[in-house]
C-alpha cells in the first residue's frame, strides 16, 4: 500500500502496528487439544481414558471394544457440556 492508504485511523502505519504486535508476542500461541487421550495403561494393558483427573478403563489396549467404549465415554462427556454426566 502507498501513502493514505497504508495509514490506519490513529495514523500510525501498517508496518508500525505489525512490529509493535511481533514485538509484545514474541512466541507463536500454543495449540492445546482439550479432547482427553486414548492411551495404554502399562501395568495392565488395558485402555485408559482420564476425563477430569477420573480414570475409565476401557478394556484390553487397542482393541474395537475399547475404542468404542472410549468415544462413547468422550461423546457423553461431550454432550453434558464438557462435564461428566451424573
């Protein structure tokens, strides 16, 4: 952009408000996946799911039961808001 056009309201310039922004975040934002993780618990190989610091065993470790079981925990936890159903 040339001359008015590259000057916002406040008449400071796109480059301006650009550095001033790289400036203050100097870090890129960190990507956070709220869904809880299907992972193996090591001592007895079964499934585990944590939703709100609750353990759920899900049954033997990556099996389709298992995986079932998982996203049915996850899709109510979902449904009831993020919170566990009573």
């Amino acid at each position: 952009m040339v001359g008015s056009a590259a000057r916002m309201a406040e008449g400071k310039t796109v480059h301006t408000v650009l550095a001033t922004f790289i400036r203050e975040n100097r870090t890129m934002p960190r990507l956070v996946d709220l869904t809880p993780k299907y992972r193996c618990h090591k001592a007895s190989g079964q499934a585990i799911v944590t939703v709100q610091e609750h353990d759920f065993y899900l049954g033997p470790w990556n099996t389709k039961a298992s995986k079932l079981e998982y996203d049915r925990i996850i899709g109510e936890w979902l449904a009831s808001g993020r919170q566990l159903p009573l």
